[in-house]
C-alpha cells in the first residue's frame, strides 16, 4: 500500500472535514394524534406508544 510522503496539517486536515456535519433529523406531524416526531421512530402519546399513526403498545413505557 503506498504511504504519504509528507505528513497532512492539521490546518489542512480540518479544512477538508469542514463539510462533514451532522443532519437534522426529518420530523413528521401524526394525523391522528397532531404529535410531531421523527419519522421510522416510535413515539409516545399520553402513556401510548405509537407507530405510524396505530397503537402498537397501550400504556407503554419507553426507555431511552
């Protein structure tokens, strides 16, 4: 495998790294309930555990 010759800059490491960022998570608006959430997530409303709009577990607890 072949190496560098010259060893890269810190200056210069940190300027090609500058575009890699973190996303913002897309959120979605339940239709049934009106409770925003991320989407591909379950989400709980008023002790209910949701999942695309159904009751997947009445009076869940999460744990996050």
């Amino acid at each position: 495998m072949p190496h560098p010759k010259r060893k890269i800059s810190k200056t210069r490491r940190d300027k090609r790294r500058t575009h890699q960022n973190a996303a913002v998570p897309t959120l979605s608006t339940c239709a049934n309930t009106g409770e925003i959430h991320v989407r591909h997530r379950a989400y709980q409303v008023d002790g209910n555990l949701y999942y695309r709009g159904k009751i997947v577990i009445p009076g869940a607890v999460t744990v996050e």
